[in-house]
C-alpha cells in the first residue's frame, strides 16, 4: 500500500475526476490517431449527437440518484416524436400544439411511472420495463409501424444549426443540463433526491414527502426522454416508429460512467455529461477510425468496463485507509 | 418541591395491537421535564411500539396523549416534530451521502429566494447548533467520514434543533466506548438541566441506574412499575422485566482447559493489527476487550480468513495454515458470529429455516441436490436445543426479536460443529433474558470442548463469561488477565492505557 497523506489525496483526487480524465485520454487518443478528429466541424458533430443521450440520461441520473431507473426513456421518445410529428402534419394542428403534445406525452409516461412506483408500490425497475412495453405499442399502433414525414421548418429548426454556429439541440442540453444542475445543487427539492436515495425511511421520518419527489424525477425524466425524442424527430425530418431502442441502456452507461451509483444517493449532472461524451466521443472517433460498427459495440463494451472497474479500483484504494468504521 | 408539575407527556390508557399481538395495553404514564426517565423491558416488551406511537409512526388504537397539559394527536412523524417530540433511534437515521448540515435541516431547509436552499445559512445554523453542544464535528463534514460516536451526537444535535421538549434515546450507547459514552452522558445531563424531558431506552443497567430520575418497567405490554430510581435494585428491576429470578446475571461453568486449538502468531495488517499473538484452547472462553476501534473485530475476521493477513502466521491444531477465504476457515472448523447481525450475519427477509440451515445445504447435499428432510431435521433439532422462540421454522427471521436472531446465527454455526466459535459483540441489542441464555450455551459449549473467542464492549459480560481475558489497544494485545484477576478497573486502565 501506497504511504502517507500525500497518496491519499491524490486518490481523493482521482476519484473525484476519474470520469473526466478518462475523457481527456480518450480525446487525446483520438487526436494523435485521427486528424480530422479535433476540427470544430467534428467536435459539433460530437457535441450534437452526443446531445441526445445526454438529454435523457440527465433525466435518468435523477431517477437512480434516488435508487430508482427509468427504463421507458427510449419508447418515451419515439412516443413524443411519433405524435408530435403526427399531429403537427396528418392531425392538422400546427407544429407548436404538436410539440407541446409532445412534451405532454413525456409527462404523461412519467406521470404513469410515479404512479405506479408510489401509489402502487411497484419497483422502478418493473413499472418503467411495463411503460417501456406500452410506449412503444402505442408508438406502432398510431404509426401503423410507418414513418410520418413532412414536417414544416419550424419543427426541423429544433434538430438544425443554431446561435453562434452551435446546433439548436446543443442550446437544449446547456440549458436543460443548467436547469437539472440547479435543481439538485441549490434547491430543496434537489437535496431531497439524494436523501431518498440515501435513506428513504429518515427522509419520510424528516418529515420529506417522499413520494412527491419521485413523482418529480419520473416526471422529469419523462420530459428529458420527450425532448430527446422530438429532436430526434426534428434532425430525422421525420417521425420514426422504432427511434430509441436501447437509449435507456445509454443513458444509464453515461450515468454509471459519470459515478452515479445504482444504489442511489450519489451522482451529478456533470458527471453524466462527461459520461454520455465518453460515449459520443467513441463512437465518433471509432467512425473515423473506419472501424466496423459491430465491432464498435464490443469496444464500447470493453471501455465500459474498464471505466468501472477503474472507479471501484480507485474507490477501494481510498476507503482502505478509513477501516472498518464500527471497530 | 411544593408546587404540583405538568407533565410534559402524559399518556392515559394507550393501546395499540398488531395482527396476533397486543403489542402494548393500557400503558398510563408521566415524563417531566428536567428529568430523565428509564424505560426498561425486554425485546418485544412494547417500549419501541409506545416510542413509536409518541412519534407518530405508528397510529393508537386507543387512548390518549397530554403534552404540557393539552390534548394532543400526533399523526405523523412531521406533527412531532413540530410539538418538540423527537426520537434517536437504535439504528442512527442519518444519510450517510449528505453532509452533517443537510441531515440536521434536511425537510426544512433555509430558502434563499423561495426556491435556493441558502446554504450559507443552512451550515452557520447548524454549526452554531453543534459549537453549543461542544460537539466537535465539522457541519460540512460528510457523515459518511464520521463515526459511530460522532453520528450520535449529530443525531441529537439534529433533535435539538427542532426545539425539542422531548427527546427519546433508544440504546445510545450500544456502539460507544466508554470515553464518548460519558461526552453522551454529559449532554444527557446538560439537557436535563435545560429542561429538556428525556425517555433513556437502555439494556444496560448500570447505565439506567447511573443516570435515570425515575424508571418505568414494561413487560409484554404492560407498564409492570415506574417509580424513583432510588426505590429499586437492578436486581428488582431485572425480575420485573423478565418476571422471573435470574439466578445470576451470567452463570458461569468453570471450564476444562485442553490442549492448544488455535494460535496466532504476530498478526499484521494495516494499521488496525500490528502485532497480535494469541491461543485458544479447548473448553475455554477467552474474552476479548478493547475499546471499539482497537482492532479486536479485526483480528476476529483475520482469523476467520474474512480479511487478508499482512504478516504473522496462524496454526490450527498443531499445523500452519493460510486462510485465504472463509471458506477455508469453515472447512477447519473455524466459525464467527460477526458484530453486524443485520448486515453480515442474517439473510433478514429469509425463513428461520433457511438461515439456521444455510451452512449444512452443501455439506448435506448429493449429486448437486439438496437433501432437505436431512437439513429440516437438524434445524428442527437445533432450534429446539437453542430455545429459539420461533412460531414456526417458515417465520422470516427479521421478524425475530434481537436475541433469537443471535440463536439463529449461532444455530447455523453448531449445524457444522466446529471446533473453535468466535463471537462478536454477541450480545448487543439482545435482552436480559436471551443474554443470559447466551451465556448459558457458550458455557455449555466450552464444556463440550469447544474454543470460544468473545469480542465484547461490555465489561461485565467479558468478566461475567471469561475464563481468560486479553485486552487490545491500538491494534496489540496489551494485558492479559485470568479470571481471578481481571476487574473492570484493571481491564479499563489496560485498553485506554492509562496504566
């Protein structure tokens, strides 16, 4: 073992940065591989696609912050889109009222979700498996299974080019990733979600209503997956029936990857962030490298765990020292 | 005193049943304030249910509570805390994750704004809070950092601050060493002066006796006695807990020493164990004291092969061996009762018959098949030998009381017959009854021939048990003691080394 103080800081360090120095070597990587890599076309091109996993998975770092999961984000999105764009063209009422439909839909699923994680005593994981399922039937039974096209430019403005050269989905995420930081750093609501997650008898005991707050992070998350998915439709110029399949399993890689802990209590927004441009950064970066795309997933898979492993390694490394705290 | 008090908290007539049981039957009492009232009973005597009712966790049947004077109902936990009722709990409800200032504001946090939290104000409040009590814990601190000690008295600091006119305590001191059981104490007291009307929940009675003005006895629901502490003996007290004479706190069959079963020679590892020797015998129980935090849980899981060693080298029956797993341990014949019973000991939401069984599955199993009339009948047999009071072996053993759970544990352990049994605080949180027939059965195995560890924090118990006593400070073995010996001063001065 490692001595003194001076290690342990140093460890302190790590563990608090791991995520994002992970990043950096990523970057780095693939700026000494490829040379296209580090223009400002491509990292736009990161930053956009990125945006869309990092929408939800800011959604779905609230929702296992306090021990839950939001498995129907992907299905909630195609949901959105589907009637957003549907309504928007074929139903005739402008694209406005089809994106506030959209948006609605998302509430409407996380509305679903907290209801039946907190009146009906379902855990997370089975109830949003159940919506996952339901979303996306109701997705393939108003679209017939087929895409819905002609969108106008007000709607397709949401995936476009944007203020200052930067893409309109990226102003989304600054602001929805500002917005969820504020929520969870500086507000009551936000310290309640990580007490939840901490202890969900001494919050309800302090006197929290605990189970308007995961009512609040079900809704959110439901509203994150909405907004990722009328972008979607919005870059697509169309709806897409089957859009979102496994964006859940993203979304929770970028959060894991980011230190939220499944078992709640502990994570961040900026944290998620880093991890969801892990996984936008690889898959560019992979792209260039002209690497397969089957082989791309069992890359992703591998980094995956070795950014975990080496978070658990570094987390060992730093509670040694402590002891065992009851003797 | 001349004028007639209010009492803060008068209960009239309380009754509260739980399907099949009457946990607690027209309870009729008074706590005043500038006074510490014990209350005392077994596990499962309805002192938690009644603690419960007075916080509003959990809703009466019937009866009626009084504070200062005024009807009132208290249908939820928030209500009283806004009457000033405030609980500490056994199990510290504290977020490990969230730092010392949110857990004391945490549900009625500073705004800043209407919708910020302002936290400049949330930690000044709660470092303010801390400094008055002469709690030396930083409010940023996460809790996570703190121990054991340290959580408690965050935890009153976090009662206090809700302007508590009654705080109930249940079994403060069960994880304290002596040194921060008396920095409790002092702030129990400190408390008391301010007026403050406290409910003390303790299985230990010299502490009951050293700080309580009046002590209530329940037993089975009933309050069987309140009175002055001063008119009654812990040995009364004792009879009106259990309802029957205990002969003797901690009967004690003098032991057969045999040859040598386990010896460990110069244990090492991290900082907790630097240097420890020791050897079992057969037939003998060897108390193991210390203050918590010395190491002796350490060296109990290093001989269990439940950590790694550093250095040293341990020989079983005459051999050296390497553990590197508890497997290996088991396969010797090497058991532990661990300290946690919760998280280490128990697979809480199974059936007893599962948890007293889990041991002997593989060793009774063939071609990869459990043989589970084989297993039923030795659990049937061991949970009749322990007097384990279970309605039936299907019973989840969370809902077991302290004492039978430890019997389960044990139980599992005596299924695989070992040779040499180490136990850990096992005692703690366990009533007078089922700690005294602990006792009985470690005697009654050291009998058999069994070597027997006993990690304890309570003096009493290690000189009750003990046919040899080693005390541990600061990761070594630094007095052993025999029987004859061995006092609670001389055992005290050793672990604090104030020799």
């Amino acid at each position: 073992m490692l001595n003194g103080n001076h290690s342990s800081s140093f460890i302190s360090f790590l563990r608090r940065t791991s995520t994002y120095l992970i990043l950096l070597v990523i970057l780095v990587w693939f700026a000494l591989l490829s040379p296209e890599f580090l223009t400002v076309g491509n990292l736009l091109t990161i930053a956009l696609q990125t945006s869309l996993v990092a929408l939800v998975a800011i959604g779905m770092t609230l929702t296992i912050i306090t021990g839950g999961i939001d498995l129907s984000v992907g299905s909630v999105a195609a949901l959105s889109g589907a009637l957003a764009a549907g309504l928007a063209t074929r139903g005739g009422l402008g694209t406005y009222p089809g994106l506030l439909i959209g948006l609605l839909t998302g509430l409407g699923m996380g509305f679903l979700n907290g209801a039946m994680i907190v009146w009906g005593r379902i855990p997370p994981f089975v109830a949003t498996l159940a919506s996952m399922a339901i979303a996306r039937g109701l997705t393939l039974v108003y679209t017939q299974g087929r895409p819905i096209a002609g969108l106008d430019k007000t709607f397709t403005f949401w995936g476009g080019q944007g203020a200052l050269g930067i893409p309109v989905p990226v102003w989304v995420l600054i602001v929805v990733a500002f917005l969820a930081y504020f929520l969870l750093k500086h507000t009551p609501l936000g310290l309640h979600i990580y007490a939840v997650g901490g202890g969900e008898e001494t919050t309800r005991l302090a006197g929290v209503n605990v189970g308007l707050v995961k009512f609040s992070v079900y809704l959110i998350s439901g509203l994150c997956a909405a907004l990722s998915g009328l972008i979607l439709t919005a870059r697509l110029w169309s709806a897409q029936p089957n859009i979102g399949v496994g964006l859940e399993l993203d979304a929770i890689a970028a959060a894991v990857l980011g230190g939220t802990s499944l078992a709640g209590g502990v994570g961040g927004i900026p944290g998620t962030l880093a991890g969801a441009f892990i996984i936008g950064v690889l898959s560019n970066g992979l792209n260039l490298l002209e690497m397969p795309s089957y082989n791309q997933q069992v890359v992703k898979g591998m980094v995956f765990i070795l950014a975990v492993m080496l978070d658990y390694f570094i987390k060992q490394r730093q509670a040694k020292p402590k002891g065992n705290p009851a003797d | 005193m001349t004028e007639i008090a209010i009492p803060r908290l008068k209960l009239e007539h309380i009754y509260k049943s739980f399907p099949g049981v009457q946990a607690v039957s027209d309870v009729s009492l008074n706590v005043y304030g500038h006074q510490i009232l014990a209350l005392v009973g077994e596990n499962g005597a309805g002192k938690s249910t009644l603690m419960n009712i007075v916080n509003g966790v959990v809703p009466l049947d019937s009866g009626k509570i009084y504070l200062d004077g005024q009807l009132v109902s208290i249908p939820s936990p928030r209500r009283a805390l806004e009457l000033g009722i405030t609980m500490i709990h056994q199990e510290l409800a504290l977020i490990p994750e969230l730092t010392v200032g949110q857990n004391i504001f945490l549900g009625r946090e500073p705004r800043r704004w209407g919708i910020g939290v302002d936290w400049k104000r949330l930690y000044a409040q709660a470092q303010r809070e801390l400094d008055r009590l002469g709690i030396e814990v930083s409010a940023q601190a996460t809790i996570a950092d703190l121990s054991i000690a340290q959580r408690q008295l965050v935890e009153i600091a976090k009662a206090l601050s809700y302007n508590a006119r009654l705080i109930a305590l249940d079994e403060p001191t069960s994880s304290l060493t002596s040194r921060e059981t008396d920095t409790l104490f002092r702030l129990v007291r400190s408390l008391r002066e301010e007026g403050v009307a406290l409910i003390y929940i303790s299985h230990r009675l010299e502490e009951v006796f050293e700080l309580a003005d009046r002590i209530a006895v329940m037993r089975d629901g009933h309050l069987v006695a309140v009175g002055n502490a001063s008119e009654f003996t812990p040995a009364e007290v004792v009879r009106l807990m259990v309802g029957r004479e205990l002969a003797e706190f901690f009967p004690k069959v003098p032991a057969k020493r045999g040859e040598p079963v386990l010896k460990a020679v110069n244990l090492k590892a991290g900082r907790e164990v630097r240097g420890v020797s020791l050897e079992l015998h057969r037939g003998e129980i060897v108390g193991l004291a210390g203050l918590v935090g010395s190491g002796r849980t350490n060296v109990a899981r290093l001989l269990f092969g439940a950590d790694r060693l550093e250095g040293g080298e341990i020989w079983f029956e005459g051999r050296q061996v390497h553990l590197r797993s508890p497997q290996d341990a088991i396969r010797l014949g090497i058991g532990l009762v661990p300290e946690d019973r919760k998280a280490q000991g128990l697979f809480a939401g199974q059936s007893v018959r599962y948890n007293a069984g889990a041991g002997l599955i593989q060793r009774l199993s063939r071609w990869g098949f459990i043989r589970f009339q084989a297993v039923n009948r030795i659990v049937r047999e061991l949970v009749e030998r322990l007097r384990v009071r279970t309605p039936h072996l299907n019973q989840k053993v969370r809902n077991l009381s302290g004492g039978n759970q430890q019997k389960v544990i044990i139980a599992r352990w005596l299924g695989l017959n070992p040779r040499v049994l180490i136990l850990d605080e096992p005692t703690r949180g366990v009533d007078v009854g089922a700690k005294a027939e602990i006792h009985a059965l470690m005697s009654e195995l050291a009998a058999q021939g069994m070597a027997i560890l006993m990690i304890s924090s309570e003096l009493p118990e290690i000189l009750g048990v003990s046919d040899r006593i080693l005390v541990m400070r600061e990761g070594r073995i630094v007095a052993e003691l025999s029987r004859e010996e061995a006092t609670q001063d001389r055992i005290m001065q050793a672990a604090t080394g104030q020799l």
